[in-house]
C-alpha cells in the first residue's frame, strides 16, 4: 500500500514497484483513507473472506496533510494493525527524523526516489519484519512452555501431597497404635524390651511431623480445601514461627470466589515473596494485605529491610521475581517491586477481576 498526498508521485512510485515485480494493493491519499482501507481489510480478515489479505508493507510519507502527520498514521498502523512501515521522507531535518526513529520504522526512502532504494529497503523491511514476527513467536512459544512446566509441576506436587498426607500419614499412625498395643502387652520386668518400644513410638511421632512437613512443603491441603484467604493466613503463621520475623495481615476481601489456578498462583507468588524476605532482606516485620477491589485483586507484601535495588530488580538472572511476574501474566496480571534503600521492599501483585468469573 502507498499512502502518498500527491497522486502522481503516488503513481510514479506504483511504477517503480511494478517494475521490480511488487504489486501496490491500494493507493491512498490521506492517512484517514490509508486506516480506513487497512480496518476494511482487517473486518473481511476476521470473516475469513479471501479479499482481506492485508499489504505486506505500507509506504507512508512522513509529511501528509500536515508534517509529521504520516508518522503518527505510521504508529497507528504498526500498532492496531501490525504491518512494516518504511518512509518516504523528503527533508532529513532533525525533528522529523526523531519523531520517525520513535515509531520504530522498517526503513526510509529519500525523495526523489531511485529505483534501487526501494529494492534494497523493501526487502531489507519484509527481512526485518519477518525476523520480528519469529522472535515473538519464539517468545510466545517459550512462554506457554514455561506456563505448562509450572502446572505440570503443580500438578505433581499436589498428586504427591496428597499421597503423602492420606496414605503415609494414615499407616505411619496405624504404626504407632501398633507399638502402643505392644508396649502395653509387654511384661513388665522387660526393660530394654520397653524403652526400644517407647523409642520406636518416639520414632515414628518424628516420621509422622516429617512426613506432615513435606507435604505442606509440596502444596498445602488448606489452599485446596478451604482456599486462599485461610492458605495466605496458615502460611503468615507459619513463616512468623520459623523465621521469627512478626507478620501483620490485613484481609478486605469477601468470599473468596477465585478458581484454582489463580489461587494458587497468587499463593506461590506470596511464598516466594515470603522466601525471599527470609533470605534477603534483612527485615523484622512484614505487611500483607489482601484487598478486593471492583476492577481487580490487590496482594501486597511489604517489609522494613535493606530494600531490592534496581539491578537486582531487572536483573535477568532474577528467576524468582521473573516467575512472579510469569504466574500472573495469563489473566493479565502485573507484578510491581519496589525497594528503598534500608526502609523495605513491596511486592504489590494486581490481578484483574473482569476476568475472574471467566
Ligand atoms: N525482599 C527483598 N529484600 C531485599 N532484597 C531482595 C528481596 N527480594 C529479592 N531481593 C533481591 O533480589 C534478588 C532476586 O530475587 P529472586 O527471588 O529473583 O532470586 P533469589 O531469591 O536470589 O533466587 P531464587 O531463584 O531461588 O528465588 C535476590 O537475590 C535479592 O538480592
Ligand atoms: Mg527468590
């Protein structure tokens, strides 16, 4: 597509294309023209009708009605409709130049046109763009696998869990019934018969908390049973007791409708704000609060430690605040982080409610 305001220069430019085998889709004479055309395109797109293939490239001069007004129709079409958008430009000033590079164009062709700068930018633009649409794919695909990963491995842990704390749990405590009916049976004057039992019943009590641990570890009972308020809860009361670092929580938020998955991604990410609390911060209190709001749920983890840094917050490496991120990134969630030098760290997630009843 060309969308050039002087029809000749327009025509002119058909030819140029038609001469190196390209076929110009449509001209328009104004950018209107130019973004009604592409959304017309677009509609029959979504019908599925044949006649809505969309122009591989758009030409678009940088000075239309007004200068500068083919940049902002160039943004426009790069962004609603996704199609690579080269140039044509007729001054090099400076200011145009800089608005143009902001919209991340495929390339620039300089009036008064050559043959050869249109062979060489559009097949450099039509390699450029086909690049970037790989690389997103790439990113998408990767993305999805991480997604999958997570909740293959959630799976696991619950299946696991569950084992764990019905069945194990279950036979180690016939076990310990067992050893009572022993002790109780056993003559008296047996002594060292007596203490091995009482031994092996001390035993099996450790093997029974171990056991409870490992599968709490895995994925607590509690966030499948009773859901996330009372799970968020349970684990503030158990992060308290082991690291000794006082948590004060505060829940606005009513009936907890929220499904599985988001509960439990909302749960993981708060472990692993807690784990990282525990491990960098330094800190000797933490906030939490959980609060409901029309448009969206809002989880915040606050503490008075050394405060993240901004490298460490965008450090690639930062696997665990990128899994965050990751977990809430399906239903369009955000994670923000915030750190101030020795007053704290916030980890704020936000997790959109228009889709919670999806
Ligand atoms: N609450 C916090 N206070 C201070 N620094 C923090 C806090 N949370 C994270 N950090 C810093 O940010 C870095 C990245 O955190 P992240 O959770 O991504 O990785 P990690 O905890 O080091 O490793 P893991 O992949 O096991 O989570 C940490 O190494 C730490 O330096
Ligand atoms: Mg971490």
């Amino acid at each position: 597509m060309v969308v050039e305001e002087e029809k000749t220069a327009a025509l002119d430019i058909q030819k140029i294309l038609q001469n190196l085998g390209h076929t110009v889709t449509s001209i328009a004479l104004s950018g209107e023209e130019a973004l009604k055309e592409l959304a017309r395109l677009e509609k029959l797109k979504n019908l599925k009708s044949l006649d809505g293939d969309k122009p591989d490239l758009v030409l678009i001069d940088t000075d239309l009605l007004d200068k500068g007004e083919g940049i902002e129709v160039a943004h426009k079409i790069r962004t609603l409709f996704d199609i690579p958008v080269v140039y044509l430009i007729d001054s090099t000033d400076e200011t145009t130049l800089e608005l143009a590079r902001a919209t991340e164009p495929f390339g620039y062709i300089l009036k008064p046109f050559e043959e050869k700068e249109f062979l060489t930018t559009i097949e450099m633009a039509s390699h450029k763009h086909t690049i970037d649409r790989k690389l997103i794919e790439s990113h998408e695909q990767l993305r999805n696998l991480s997604l999958h990963l997570q909740s293959v491995r959630e799976g696991e842990s619950t299946r696991i869990a569950r084992v764990v704390h019905d069945e194990l749990a279950h036979l180690l405590t016939a076990l310990k019934m067992d050893l009572s009916w022993l002790y109780k049976r056993l003559p008296k004057g047996q002594k060292p018969l007596l203490d091995q039992t009482k031994s092996m019943s001390k035993l099996t009590d450790m093997i029974i908390k171990s056991v409870q641990r490992i599968s709490l570890e895995l994925r607590p009972v509690i966030l499948d049973d009773l859901g996330l308020v009372p799970a968020i809860e349970w684990q503030a009361q158990e992060f308290e007791g082991r690291t000794n670092i006082k948590c004060e929580i505060t829940i606005d938020c009513g009936d907890n409708n929220l499904d599985q998955d988001r509960s439990t991604a909302l749960f993981r990410i708060f472990q692993e704000a807690l784990t990282n609390v525990a491990r960098h911060a330094n800190a000797t209190k933490i906030k939490v609060s959980l609060k409901e709001r029309p448009d969206k749920l809002l989880l915040k983890i606050e503490d008075n430690g050394r405060g993240i840094t901004e490298e460490q917050i965008s450090d690639p490496k930062s696997f665990g605040l990128f899994g965050m991120r990751e977990r809430v990134y399906p239903w369009g969630g955000e994670v923000e982080i915030k750190g101030l030098s020795n007053k704290g760290t916030t980890v704020t997630v936000i997790l959109p409610a228009t889709l919670n009843h999806d």
